[in-house]
C-alpha cells in the first residue's frame, strides 16, 4: 500500500472535511501518499485530482463543505454527454477504471451516500479497491446507527423553529417550514422534536388533511394562538403524490421535491381561516460548520476507513453500531434504506407529549 485516493460524492454536508482530514492524516504518518479527486466521480471520470499533504488538510475540521468539491451529476455509469442538442446518457466507467490504474492508486475512499455507495460497489465489482465512508443529512442509510452531518442538519432545523416560534406567537399566525427528506423524515422528526413542533409530517406517514386541521383548530381554541408545522419535502397526503420541483435528467435521480410547504400553509389558510406563512429551509441544512458531534464521528470514520484500506479490507463501507465504529460490506449497505416507523422513541416522544403526524393511526 503506497498511494491512497479520497473524493466526496453526492451532495455536500458539514462534516466531509474532518473525514478528509481523518484519512490524510495517518495516511501520511503511515507513508502513504493522498491523492485528493476534484468534483468527486466527475473528477475520477475526467482525471482531475491534487495531491494532499498535511498543510492542506491543517486546519479544515471545522470547515463546511468539501475541499474537494462534490457532484451528484458525476455517476460513471450514468454520464450526461450532449449529442445533436440532446442529452444522452453514456457509460463512462471505463475512464474511471483508466484513471484509477493511471495515478497509480492502491485504494479509494469514496464518501456520500446511498448513490456514492452504490455506485462504490459497481466499481469494486470492475477490481477498484474501494472502502466507503457514509454521508448524508437525511441519515437513512439501515447499515450504520448514524451518518454525519445529520447531527448538524437537526441542529440548524431546532434553531430555525426556535426563531419561528417567535415570530409565529407574536403575530398568532400557523408556520410551516419545509425541511429536507425524500423518503427518510429523520431531519423532520428530530429536528422538529428539538424545535417544539406541534405537527410534523414525514413521508413514511402519508397524512390527512382533517387531522392536520383539527389539531390547528383545536390549539387556537385552547388559546395557543399559534402552531409550528415541520413537514419533509417528501411527505405527502393519503392518496396523494410527492410535489416535484424540477426533473433533471442530467442527475442518477431525475426527480427533485419542493414545494409541500407552500401547499400545506394554503390548505390550513383555505381551511381554518388562520393566518399562515412557510418557509423552506434548503441549502441552509447542508452548509456551515459541522456540530462537535458530527467532527467527533466524521474523525472515526475517516480513520478507519485508512485503517481499512491499509489492511486491504476493501468493497467495505465504515458504520456506527451502537458506540463502536464497525464495518459492512457495501452492498449490505446499500440493500436497505433505513426509514422511520411507528414504533421509533423519537415518534413515541412525540406523541407522547402531545405531537400531531397527520394521521389518526398514530
């Protein structure tokens, strides 16, 4: 083992940078040269990479983003090229594979989520040495406990909702805020249990508009003149469907969500004639600097993803099992998403003291 590569794949979140620094740190007091991939897969593909020394990643814990750059446009199996002035989707995997033999690496350290793992085993199928390390904000990968960047996402939601009951109390008004989750309502549920919501709305729980009004209705006639709505991007009515933003087919996944809150505030205006305002969070949830916890875990997953790949453990992605940082093969990884049920503590905290999820089943 002389030379080790590093990108981050998928969507950018707090956190990348202190898995960055995790692994280039004894890479380097193990003799090992890092090569740092730009725009993740996209640079792998089209051969842009930097070399990392320790006065590159000197510095970078606390740093949002990636140093590296990242993309969710860059699947090599699913690559983007213009033809006639039309979009076609080509195989570009073999470049990758080229690349990959041509800087001379002995192993990759691919970080993101399900699409980054996913597109890992397909690769460690083809003969790269390939060891995963697990992002994403919406924490809905089944083969690890937790994924940073999750801790620091529910943080900036909490915060978010804390400003909004301000505002909603002192104007008497219903808020509803719209954060991130397509399938996975983790950053809903503990972001709005952190917040004090009084309704929370997730994909797994398609809900009822008549719950969601008669909670309304009955707060204002208890004399709380105001109520918080946190709803996912992904959640949606019992019969109804998710609300597309925008298809891109230039992404592995086409679709992308937005707009629920702005439905659900003019569905309680229209139908408890409360006045009532949204705001979508966005971005917000993925930028900034990374929660203690978040650097805390991004730091363990980083060194043993090194410590994976310098015993030649590969086609394996790190995880967080109970208190320990652990192993699993990557297709065991990605075979399960892990979504939220009834029967999890933080949905029976909720209910417990008093949380609306839209349906009457809960």
């Amino acid at each position: 083992m002389r030379r080790v590569g590093i990108l981050t794949g998928g969507g950018d979140c707090p956190g990348l940078n202190a898995v960055i620094r995790g692994v280039a740190k004894p890479a380097h007091d193990n003799g090992l040269s890092v090569l740092g991939i730009l725009d993740g897969f996209e640079g792998l593909v089209e051969g842009r990479a930097i070399e990392l020394y320790n006065k590159d990643v000197s510095g970078i814990l606390a740093s949002g983003g990636t140093i590296l750059g990242s993309s969710n446009k860059g699947d090599p199996f699913h690559w983007p090229e213009k033809s006639n002035g039309d979009i076609i989707i080509t195989d570009k995997s073999k470049d990758a594979m080229k690349y990959y033999d041509a800087w001379g690496l002995d192993a990759l350290i691919a970080i993101g989520g399900d699409g980054t793992m996913n597109i890992a085993k397909r690769l460690s199928d083809m003969g790269m040495n390939i060891v995963g390390v697990p992002k994403t904000i919406d924490n809905d990968l089944e083969a690890t406990d937790q994924t940073f960047g999750h801790d620091s996402a529910v943080y900036v939601v909490s915060e978010a909702l804390d400003r909004l009951h301000t505002t909603a109390s002192s104007h008497h008004r219903v808020m509803v805020i719209e954060v991130m989750g397509r399938y996975a309502g983790w950053i809903a549920l503990n972001g709005g249990l952190a917040g004090g919501a009084d309704i929370i709305l997730l994909p797994e729980f398609p809900f009822e508009w008549d719950a969601v009004f008669e909670r309304v209705l009955k707060r204002n006639m208890m004399g709380k003149k105001f109520s918080i709505v946190c709803v996912a991007e992904g959640a949606k009515p019992k019969d109804g469907e998710m609300i597309v933003k925008k298809v891109d087919k230039k992404r592995t996944d086409p679709i992308q969500l937005g707009g629920i809150a702005e439905v659900v505030a003019q569905k309680i205006s229209d139908n408890t004639g409360l006045e009532t305002r949204y705001t979508v969070l966005g971005h917000l949830q993925r930028g900034g600097s990374p929660t203690p916890y978040d650097r805390i875990l991004s730091t363990k997953f980083g060194t043993t993803a090194i410590k994976l790949a310098i015993k030649k453990k590969f086609g394996r992605m790190v995880a967080l099992k109970g208190n320990e940082i652990v192993s699993v093969k990557i297709e065991d990884a990605i075979a399960n998403q892990k979504l939220v049920k009834p029967d999890d503590q933080a949905v029976e905290a909720a209910i417990a003291i008093g949380v609306c999820f839209g349906t009457k089943n809960l």
